[in-house]
C-alpha cells in the first residue's frame, strides 16, 4: 500500500532581486514538489494550477496582467 505523505509546498517566488535567479530556485522547488505529491502524473490544467497556487500572490499578480487566454492559463510546458 502506498503511503501519503504531506510536504509542505515550496515558498512563494521571491520578486526582488534577480528575478532570473529567483525564478530558477522557485521552478526546481516546484518540480521537486509536483514530483514528490506526484501532481507530475496529472494533467497540464492541475500542474498548471497548483504553479500559480505555489508561485506567490506578487507573481500571481504578474501573470495575470500579461493578458493570457483561459485556456493557456490551463497549459504548463513541460521544460519549464
């Protein structure tokens, strides 16, 4: 039988500083973390919910004014 095991999510994108760097830390966290809840498994529109959830509220506020379609928010590429 498989055991559950609860993680903590990874800490929010850090918005200062070298955001290239910042983002680089938060994406391996997040892959670590989809991988290890196994969200890895499920579908593009989960993984790519549960990164905007994990990514912060200033990054989320980010991405929401680069005016992406409903259906792309429901995308994630693979390679990050």
């Amino acid at each position: 039988m498989a055991q559950s095991v609860l993680l903590k999510q990874p800490n929010p994108m850090v918005m200062e500083g070298d955001l290239g760097v910042n983002w680089k830390k938060f994406k391996n966290s997040f892959k670590l973390y989809i991988t290890a809840t196994g969200y890895n498994e499920k579908d593009d529109a989960v993984q790519a919910a549960v990164l905007l959830h994990t990514i912060g509220e200033e990054a989320y506020e980010v991405f929401e004014s680069l005016g992406i379609s409903e259906e792309d928010k429901k995308k994630i590429r693979k390679n990050y």
